[in-house]
C-alpha cells in the first residue's frame, strides 16, 4: 500500500502537509460543488479528517457534474465520496446520510459542527445555508460558503467569527426561497468557484499559507477580504463588508458547548485557528447516525412480475442506521442497490438497524411466472446392420458425359446425372427382418433413394 508521505511527495513542498494532516473539515452537502471541494481537500491537498453531511442520492442527471460515477449510482453521496476517499493513505472520512433541516435542534446541530476546525457550506438551500452558519458563529468556528450564480460564476463568502460581518450580514438582502445555483450548467462553470473555495479554504486552515494573502486587509482598508466575486470574463473581486445593522444572525448568543459568553474580539484569520478536541470522523459520522431511531426513505423493486430465473433490483436507503439487513441476502450499506435471481413469489423485507432501534419495510410482492415445461418423449430403439464377409459394395461413383476437357463456364452445362448405388449384403443379428432405406448422396443436387 502506498505510504502517505509518497503519495502526497508532488505537494509536500507547496502546502505545510503536518498542519493539514491535523485538521478537521464538515462539508455539508456533497453535489457538484461540495463533492469536488472534500475531494480536492482530502485527495489532493492531504486535510487528515473529513466528515460529509448530505441526504441525496446520486441520481442518472447527476452523472454528468460529480466525481462519483455510475458504481454509486442510486447511493448516499456521502457514502459514496467517503467510500472513494477512504483510499487515500491515513485519511479519517466519514459520513452522515441526512439534510440539516427542521428535525435538527440547535443543540444537535451544535454537536455535529463542534469538532470542526472549518465547516463548508455546500449545499443549495438558502435556509440551510443561512442555519449552519449561523450555528458555525455561535460555535466561533470559520465557515466557507459557495455559491454558483445563475447566469454563471459565482461568489465564496469566508465567515471569521462574532467580531465580523457573518454570512447573513451579506446574504441577507436575498430572498430565503431564492435560487442559490445554476441548476442547467456543465462542470466547467463552476471550476472557477470550486478552485476559490478551494484557496480560502486553505487560508483558514493554515493561516501562513500564501493563500491567506487573499483574505489580508490592505494599507487603506483595515478590514479583512470576506467576499469573492468571479464571473466569466471578468477580473476576482475580493470585497470587505460592514457588519448588517440589527442582523438576526449577529445577535445569537454563543453556543453553550463555548460557554456563557462570546470569546473576546479577535484580529486576523490565525486567531480562529485553536485546538478542540474532537472524535475521529469515522466516530463522529456513528456517534451522530446512530442518536436517533432509524428511518428508512426507500426500499423499491424494479420489477413486480418476472419470468422464473430472472433478477430484480432492489434498492434502497436509510437514515440514522448503522447498517441495513434484507433477508435472504444479509448486512448491507445503508445505501445501494442489489442485483437478485427470483425463482418463486416473494416479498423482500428490510431493517434498519442502530443502537436506538431496529426499523422494518417490506417490498412490493414479486409474482413469477412459472416457465412450461416440456414432457420427456421416449424413442424405441432400431437394431443396426451387421455387414457381412461376403463382396464388398463397389463404389459410389458419379457418371458424366463424355470427357469434359474443354473448360465447362458454368456448373449449369453439367448433366445432372445421378450417381449408382448398389447396397450390399447384409442380415440382422436377431429378430425379423425389417425394411431398411439407404441414401446415397452426390455433389449434385437432391438425394438419390433406394429400398430393399
């Protein structure tokens, strides 16, 4: 297996490796976007703990925008992109098969975001966009926000902490039902926003880096760059914000995970950068799976009427399970699909299974039809000729007309004569004797018949 230090060699003398190897990032939402940021993060740039929150499945239309291909078809993204990164050497990745929405408390959400040193917000709702923010200020934790444009290109908002302006202090002139991203784009649209993501993300997690240039306040404006503006065609702005009067955002207290009270104001993105302790990502993504009982979203069966032998496919995907079972086939991710053979009438059934509780599904029953059979068909057995000692038989031999030196054009100017057959003598070992046919055959068309 290849060692860490050689896999990531081409990179080692351009990041500070030994700091991002110590570093945990959220990304919560893993499509287009969210899934090239983990993978450029944790494959390519050697961040040591990645944790993904997402509650989609990789759909047909999706093929065409994300890095997963059609093996993860129909399951988790999370699961999928956790799956393929965990072949980087010494990465922890984990997953957590969900959305962020209502059913999370803020005292929840707080326990999933807390190990963070930076939580990305990839996802395309507004709401979710504005919440996890939020709950990342009132954690004191820095927080990347992507987001693609319509009409294409696209922003990144770096959130600092209480002492700056936060996501809703800019975002917060939009609608909340607002569309947030292109949804009828190629791929090649959003590289240059993934790519500044990318950057800022950098930025934050090692705030020597070059890349934490971009974020440095200037000689004639003391506050830091938080905003990034790229369109097709047109030069990076890289813009301050003045806090949002009365913003709703702003006036959260902090989290009680931090305390009574907001930490002091802090200068510069170094400052945000403290040790919390935190669990492995691995830990994180079953620890937060399996708080509560698990529910099950799908359990399907591409077909409902079959011919016996062939297969169905199942497929299927729960939330807060540690694992599922179907019977008659065993333990299963939590997301997928599955190939089976049916040979008779049958009803899948499902469970979901964790610590808190075990959930069961059954599928749509599977009526086969039977295949015909056919009866066996008995064949009484003919003795066969026993050849004599006596003459042999003469030969086959064709007659033709006189002798054809001459080259022929055509076969046509052949006369179709048909070749002599004189049968020979034969007798039957036993019983009574019985009409036998013999057929001669010759080069000519049709068989010549003779009966004795």
């Amino acid at each position: 297996m290849t060692d860490r230090d050689d896999y990531f060699a081409r990179v080692g003398a351009r990041l500070d490796l030994a700091e991002l190897t110590k570093k945990f990032v959220i990304v919560v939402g893993v499509g287009s976007v969210g899934s090239a940021i983990a993978t450029e993060l944790g494959m390519r740039c050697g961040v040591g703990h990645l944790a993904l929150v997402d509650g989609d499945r990789l759909e047909p239309p999706n093929l065409s925008r994300h890095p997963l291909d059609q093996r993860y078809l129909w399951a988790n993204k999370a699961d999928g992109v956790a799956e393929m990164l965990s072949a980087v050497p010494g990465i922890d990745v984990g997953a957590l098969n969900r959305h962020i929405d209502g059913s999370f408390a803020d005292a929840q959400l707080d326990a999933l975001l807390h190990p963070a040193d930076l939580i990305v917000v990839a996802t395309d709702e507004r709401t979710t966009q504005r919440r996890v923010s939020e709950r990342a200020l009132a954690l004191d934790i820095p927080a990347v926000i992507p987001t693609l444009y319509v009409e294409r290109g696209g922003e990144v908002f770096v959130q600092l902490g209480s002492d700056n302006p936060c996501f809703f202090c800019w975002d917060g002139f939009r609608p909340p039902d607002g569309d947030v991203r292109g949804v009828s784009a190629i791929n090649t649209d959003a590289l240059a926003v993934i790519q500044r993501a990318v950057y800022l993300c950098l930025a934050v997690l090692v705030p020597t880096s070059a890349e934490a240039r971009d974020l440095a306040p200037t000689e004639q404006d003391p506050r830091l760059r938080q905003l990034f503006i790229q369109r097709p065609g047109a030069n990076l702005l890289r813009l301050p914000l003045d806090r949002r009067h009365e913003c709703p955002a702003c006036r959260v207290g902090p989290s009680p995970l931090n305390g009574a009270q907001r930490r002091p104001p802090r200068r510069g993105v170094a400052a945000f950068m403290t040790a919390r302790p935190r669990p492995s990502a691995r830990d994180w993504s079953v620890l937060l799976r399996t708080n509560e009982r698990p529910t099950i979203e799908l359990f399907s069966v591409s077909e409902t009427l079959v011919m016996e032998g062939d297969t169905v496919t199942l497929r299927w995907a729960a939330q807060n399970a540690s694992y599922v079972e179907i019977d008659g086939i065993g333990e299963l991710p939590t997301s997928g699909d599955r190939e089976v053979v049916v040979t008779n009438a049958r009803v899948f059934t499902m469970h979901a299974v964790s610590p808190r509780g075990r959930t069961t599904v059954t599928s749509d029953p599977v009526r086969v039809l039977a295949l015909p059979t056919i009866p066996p068909v008995r064949i009484n057995a003919v003795p066969l000729p026993v050849w004599t000692s006596g003459p042999s038989a003469p030969p086959i031999t064709p007659r033709r007309k006189a002798d054809p030196s001459p080259p022929r054009e055509t076969d046509e100017q052949l006369e179709p004569l048909w070749p002599t057959f004189v049968p020979p003598a034969f007798e039957l070992p036993q019983g009574p004797r019985l009409p036998v046919r013999f057929t001669a055959r010759s080069r000519f068309p049709g068989p010549l018949d003779r009966h004795r």
